[in-house]
C-alpha cells in the first residue's frame, strides 16, 4: 500500500531551473545535500540534539556528525518519502513531488577525486588532510516516479 504525502514524511527543496528541468524529465535520478551543523536535523533522524545512528556502525558514541568512521556513516537518515522540489529561478514557481526510493550517505569528493577529509581543533580550526577524523559527507536520495508535477 503506498503511502500518501504528508507534511512528515516529505522533504521540501529547492532547485535551480536547469536541475528541475533535469529531474522533469528523468535525466536525473538522484538529489544529494551536504549534511552541515546548521542543516544536519533536515536530513537526519534526531530528538532534540541527539542524533540516532546505528552502534553496529560505530564502536563508541559518535564525537561528531562528521566522523570519517572508516567511511561508514553511522547516522539513521529522516526516512522520508517523498521531495517537493520547487525552481529556484524561475518566472513562474514550478513544483515536482517525487518519490524517494533509497537514501544513502556518501564522502564529498573534490575535484582531483579525493575524498574531503579533515582534522579539527578549537585552537587550530580545520586542516584539511587525506587522513582526517572527520568528512564533509552528504546525503544522497535516489529518485524514483514523479507523483504530482505543477
């Protein structure tokens, strides 16, 4: 039985006009989102600040939403349902709800291909290093019928 969209179980996004415009017509199958300390309640499952994630993923309480962790992220997304992506540019505001049919997270990759990993201290800030304690990760939503499109 499908369930219908609700306030809950859908995120709302927004687009710039040539990725809406990708996603209208099934060129483009995936939507990610860098997961950020002003951000990360949007994508992850949370109850006030505690953030759920699985211990089988982690060998003790995650220090941060960034952990490298091995690459595993050991955060439980939102499991939302659905996206409502609206254009960010156009004259005429263009809506699609689309359905979700996976969630997964991955490590931002930067334009030589590395991951991007880092080290952090209050004093030092961050220094950015291939064999960093933390990732600048984001969650990927694969994308599956559109369900209503406006």
């Amino acid at each position: 039985m499908k369930v219908e969209p609700t306030l809950h179980n859908t995120l709302e996004l927004v687009v710039k006009q040539n990725n809406f415009m990708l996603l209208l017509d099934g060129t483009k199958t995936e939507e990610c989102r860098e997961i950020k300390f002003d951000n990360y309640k949007t994508y992850l499952d949370h109850e006030g600040d505690d953030v759920a994630y699985d211990p089988d993923l982690i060998d003790d309480d995650p220090e941060s939403i960034l952990i490298y962790n091995g690459g595993v992220y050991p955060f439980s997304p939102i499991e939302y349902k659905y996206i409502s992506l609206t254009t960010s540019d156009a004259e005429v505001e263009q809506t699609l709800l689309v359905e979700v049919t996976a969630i997964n997270f991955e490590i931002m990759i930067d334009k030589k291909g590395n991951q991007i990993r880092f080290d952090y201290d209050e004093q030092d800030g961050i220094e950015y290093t291939y064999l960093g304690e933390n990732a600048r990760w984001r969650v990927k939503y694969s994308l599956g019928a559109i369900i209503k499109s406006k």
